[in-house]
C-alpha cells in the first residue's frame, strides 16, 4: 500500500481511470464533475494520454466513442445536463457495441436544478434515458475508495461487455474529503481490451453468441469493416431482415442480463439477525450506515443492503436478504430504486426521500424505522 | 491505375441512391484521391453523419463510422486525436454539418485538427424527402417550404475560413475533375480541410424547384458557378443569382495534433 492520501470522491476516479489505463478523455466543464477534467487535464499528458475539451457533451460522448474505436480506453464525465446530452451518442456506442465509461456526479434537477446540491435522480435516466431496448451497466460509489475501485471495474466491464458503463457518483461522493490508500498495480485486475484471434478476412466484428461478444479490433490494424448506428447484422452492415433485428436488439440485453451474476456488487451489513432492511446506494448510504448503528444502540435489528451495481440490479441477493422483511429504500429522489426494489421483492416496501437539495439525515431514516 | 474497383465494396451494391443523384459523383472522386495519393487502405477511415450523402462509407471498403446526425466531426476528433497515424476523411451533407451539425464544424475548423471534410451539398434534406437545410437558397420550395424558403442562407465555405480551417475551397459536381483536385489538396493539407462540394438532388430539390433533371441541374450548375477570379470582375447585379467556386483560403497554420504531440513531449514522466 501507498501512504495513506486525502482525496475527493471525483480525484479518486480520476486515479482509478488511470489505474485502469485510460488513454483518452473528452469532457465539457459542468459542476459537480469539473474535478475530473481538470485532473485529467494534468495528469495524461504525463501519460502519454490524451485529453481533450470538446464544445459540448454531445461530441464529448462522441469523440469518446471515436477514440475508443481507435483502441483507447475512453472516459467522459458530467452531470444531470450534460448527462442529458450525452443521451443521443450513450445509444450509439450502446449499438455499435463500443466500450467506454461515462461518469455522471448526479446534482439535484430536473434542468439546471441546483448546480451544487446532491441528488440521485439520474437513476432511471441512467438505464432508459437513450432511446430503444438496451441493458445497461451502472455503478454507485458510497466512498472516496470505492469511487476508485468503481471506475477500475467500469472499465474492466466495458471492455469485457463491449458496452458503455456508467458510473454514477453523487455530489456528496465527488465532493467528498476522505484518506484513502491507493492500491499497488497488481492488487487490483485490469482488463486489458481482448483481441481477435481471426484474420481479417474472417472476422466479422457482431458475429457474437446471444450472452457474449466479439472482441473489438481497433481501427487502422488491418481490419476493414463497418460500424454503423443503423441496426446491423453479424458484419455490421445494416440490416432490416426480421430475425437479424431480433438477434442484434435482445443480444444488446442478453449480453448483459445472462452474465447479472459476473456483473452485479452489493454489500450487507448487519442483515444475518435483521428484521429491518434498509436499501441505499450511493452519498445516502452514509447515511444509513449511521443510522443502522443509532438504531442498533437502541436494539433495533436494523441491516443494511448496499446495491454498488445499481444496473444490472442484485437481484437474487436482494431476495435473499429482504423478502418478507420490513424494507426501507433511502433515496435522494422520490422513489426511483424504490420502483425496483418493489418489483423484485413483489412487496410493499416503505421510502425515504429527499429532493431538497440537503442529504438524507441518519436520523431522517431512524425517524421512519420508529413511525415517528 | 485501376479503375478503383478495389475500394469499393461491390458487394454492398446496389446503393440507395435515386437515379441521377450527385453523390455517385463525388463518391467516386473522393476514391480517385485517395488512390493518386496513395493512401493506405488499412489506415484510412471514413467517417460519415446521418443523411443520403453519409451513406457512402458503407460502400468504402476501409474502417468506415457512420454516425449520429450531425455528429460525425466530433467522432473524427475522437478518433484522429487518440490516434494521430490515421488518415480521417469525413463525408457529410449540408443540414448534417451546416444545421445540427454547425457547432461541431465550427470547432473542428478553429482547433483545425487533421481531417479532411467533404459537404455534399444539395440544398436540401435528402434522406427525409426534401425540408429546406441551412443551405437551401433563399426563395426555393421545399416541403416544408412549400410558399418558399424565407431563411437566408448561409456560406459555408466562408464560414469554414471565418472558423480557422486551413484549406478551404469549393466546386460542383458538374466540374469534376477540379473537385478530384481540391479533395486531393484537402487531404495534402496538414490540418482542417472544407471541400465544399455542390450536387444536384433531382428528386427532392430539381423536381420540386423545377430544374429538370440530372442533366439540367449540371448544366445549371455549368451556367451559375462563377470562378474567384472571374466573379472580381463581375458587379453585385451580374453575380446575384451566381455562386462562386475555387480555392477560398490555403494557409498551413499548426495542426491540433502535433500541438498535443509536443505537449505530451514536454510534460510525459513529470511528477
Ligand atoms: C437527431 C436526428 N434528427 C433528425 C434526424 C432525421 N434526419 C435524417 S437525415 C436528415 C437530413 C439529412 O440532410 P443532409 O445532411 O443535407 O443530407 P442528405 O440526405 O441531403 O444527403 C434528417 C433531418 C436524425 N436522423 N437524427
């Protein structure tokens, strides 16, 4: 281990993507993500990596894409507005299958909203704000660490997915001042893009089975094809043939869904004897951290069940843990894990949130564990 | 030289596009450039937007990238700046890179990156059947024109030297081989190159504008593109219903590339 360092949760992104090996980033400046650019802005050029400021965040998503074509591994970083902008390109890469990390340090919306408050109201944006059938891979910090160890993962899954992966930090996490170590190389698994063992001849660069891939070959090796945002057969050309649109589109969700168990992270705490679960995720897990030992104190069986994963959701884990137990999802938004937290446990489930631009208390939570 | 069969891909054939289009035109010298010039099949990309004209890559035999709408110069940058080795042609049309497509013109142009863009400009929005673009001329019907168009159009060739790109020139699909030259000397060009190139949409534009057909639209083409130095001589009246084609500016100026290039020299292993 390195010396213990004091860090924000958006610097230790920014080292997490180098640790992963980012070779390229594109961003537009927006609160509270700004971190990210400017330490980026530092710190690839000693690299040997390539930053660049684009006009805005719809060319930030694609030169991303465009460099990660080119073989990089490529990040973009943003917030609620510019996350919405991103939207149209985020579709592009999710159907050219090109893998990248886009950061969204979520403020309080809709719009401009409150520019220096936490929220956790992209949730639902994050798995269906581009348009069309799609799995999506989102991760949620709780801490400086994590927001280290998340950004490694974004990129290993990126790369192992062929798909954009979203990291969904909060201003509380961003903003956020803790002592962290930074792990030595080799304590942690990068994954390095995988390569075609076919010629170029024989390599079509969809021809992937139903829960897999087809490794991505960087343009400018040798290998000639096309990569379109049309819908596509196994070559890549666009197709409209019935069964080749429904192979390409449920592949896009297969991909990810049939490999939930490799993808999805979550922690416990306290749930072996617990007859309360809370669900939170993200700055507002602190929270519940504190609120599980307050309610502790005063014997309360309280656990705590923490999605990292937040899409694909931990599904069997949750069940496991919670079903038929009293639930309470703790949201800096008015119910949006809530939804499928509900869907899963197939119960009624009780909710806290907050959309006022201040984090959940612990004792906002403790309050509605006691009926107060 | 061979006829260029060897960069297309034949197989994808027959294209979309309508009988008497200009695109096949431009198309094709765009591949004879590239072959004079002897660029590398396998370093060579071509990226194109949304649009009749941004279909062309899928019948280029080299890494082709048809993107988004508008959208395709920012992709290019990605690409180009992640790696500086490719060669990067991007092939647009006028609503893709003059109207969505605008702001990422103008800042390719400013930063002038190394890539070489080729508008296909036909006046009008081929693919959705004929709404009036950025370049639509003042006064022409289009379908969501139809008393006629009361935008002003805008130069795109002058706001591509206004925005900083380095080479910048423009020509008709009538007058080939000036066009083969002027890609050619785009592509020569270390830094942002505009070939402004003026087709002929007789489907969506000629017909409803009454121009006739493929024929007569190039013959009009012929009759209203004036040269640089012959429009000098030519007073306001005589040019009003005239546009002017030629080299508009060439002027190396540092390229966005190199510039990062010698920053990551002067900075790489700093603590
Ligand atoms: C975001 C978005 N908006 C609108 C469209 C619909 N659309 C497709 S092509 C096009 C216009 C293309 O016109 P132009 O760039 O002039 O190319 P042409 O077809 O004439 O070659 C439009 C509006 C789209 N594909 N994406």
């Amino acid at each position: 281990m390195k010396k213990p360092v004091l860090m924000q949760g958006n610097e230790a992104c920014v080292h997490g993507a180098l640790a992963a090996g980012i070779g390229f980033y594109a961003g537009y400046p927006i609160t509270p993500s700004t971190e990210i650019a400017e330490l980026l802005a530092e710190e690839m050029p000693k690299v040997g990596g390539y930053f660049i400021q684009m006009e805005d965040e719809i060319s930030s998503m694609a030169a991303t894409i465009g460099a990660s074509l080119a073989g990089k591994k490529a990040m973009t970083a943003t917030s609620g507005p510019g996350f919405s902008l991103k939207q149209e390109n985020l579709g592009f890469a999710v159907m050219a299958e090109v893998p990248c990390v886009v950061v969204n340090v979520q403020r309080s919306g809709p719009s401009t909203g409150l520019p220096t408050s936490p929220a956790q109201g992209d949730v639902m944006q994050a798995r269906w704000g581009s348009h069309g059938d799609h799995a999506t891979i989102a991760l949620s910090p709780y801490s400086v660490r994590e927001s280290f160890d998340v950004t490694v993962k974004a990129f290993n899954l990126a790369e192992k997915y062929r798909t954009p992966v979203i990291i969904l930090l909060d201003e509380i996490v961003g903003h956020m001042r803790e002592r962290i170590d930074i792990p030595e190389p080799g304590t942690y698994e990068v994954l390095e893009r995988p390569k075609t063992d076919l010629s170029p001849q024989e390599y079509q660069p969809f021809d992937a089975p139903v829960d897999g891939i087809v490794p991505l070959a960087p343009f400018g090796t040798g290998y000639r094809f096309h990569i379109t945002g049309l819908t596509h057969d196994r070559t890549g050309f666009p197709s409209t043939k019935p069964a080749e649109v429904d192979y390409k589109i449920r592949r896009l969700t297969s991909k990810i869904e049939m490999n939930t168990e490799d993808i999805v992270e979550w922690e416990t705490y306290n749930c072996d004897d617990a007859d309360t679960i809370i669900v939170a995720y993200g700055g507002t897990a602190r929270s519940a951290q504190a609120t599980m030992e307050l309610a502790r104190e005063k014997g309360l069986k309280v656990g705590l069940f923490r999605p990292v994963t937040i899409w694909p959701f931990p599904e069997k884990a949750l069940i496991d843990i919670a079903k038929d137990k009293r639930v309470i999802v703790a949201e800096m938004n008015l119910g949006q894990v809530a939804l499928e937290v509900e869907r899963i446990l197939k119960q009624d489930i009780e909710k806290v949130n907050k959309i006022d631009g201040e984090p959940i208390t612990p004792q906002e939570i403790l309050d509605q564990i006691e009926g107060v | 030289m061979s006829n260029g069969r060897e960069l297309l891909r034949l197989n994808k054939m027959p294209h979309i596009w309508c009988p008497g289009c200009g695109n096949g035109i431009i198309t094709s010298q765009v591949l004879r450039a590239i072959q004079e010039l002897e660029w590398d099949q396998d370093k060579t990309v071509i990226v194109s937007g949304i649009g009749c004209s941004s279909r062309a890559p899928g019948y280029l035999d080299f890494s082709t990238l048809h993107t988004t709408h508008g959208r395709a110069l920012a992709f290019a940058t990605g690409l180009k700046y992640a790696n500086p080795e490719l060669k990067v042609i991007v092939l647009t049309g006028d609503g893709d890179s003059a109207a969505i497509g605008g702001n990422h013109l103008i800042h390719a142009c400013r930063r002038n990156i190394d890539i070489t863009t080729i508008v296909f400009n036909n006046s009008i929005y081929g693919m959705t059947s004929g709404q009036y673009s950025p370049l639509t001329p003042t006064g022409s019907l289009a379908t969501t024109a139809p008393y006629g168009n009361i935008d002003r159009t805008f130069d795109l060739s002058q706001l591509a030297v206004a925005a900083g790109a380095t080479y910048v020139a423009r020509t008709t699909t009538y007058h080939t081989n000036q066009l083969r030259d002027f890609i050619k000397k785009g592509m020569q060009n270390k830094g942002f190159s505009v070939i402004e190139a003026v087709t002929h949409c007789p489907t969506y534009f000629g017909r409803r504008n009454r121009m006739g057909g493929a024929v007569e639209m190039l013959n009009w083409q012929k009759d209203h593109a004036v040269p640089i130095r012959a429009a000098e001589r030519l007073s306001e009246e005589e040019l009003a219903d005239k546009f002017i084609i030629g080299e508009f500016h060439n002027k190396p100026e540092p390229e966005y590339c190199e510039r990062y290039a010698q920053l990551i020299a002067n900075t790489k292993g700093q603590e």
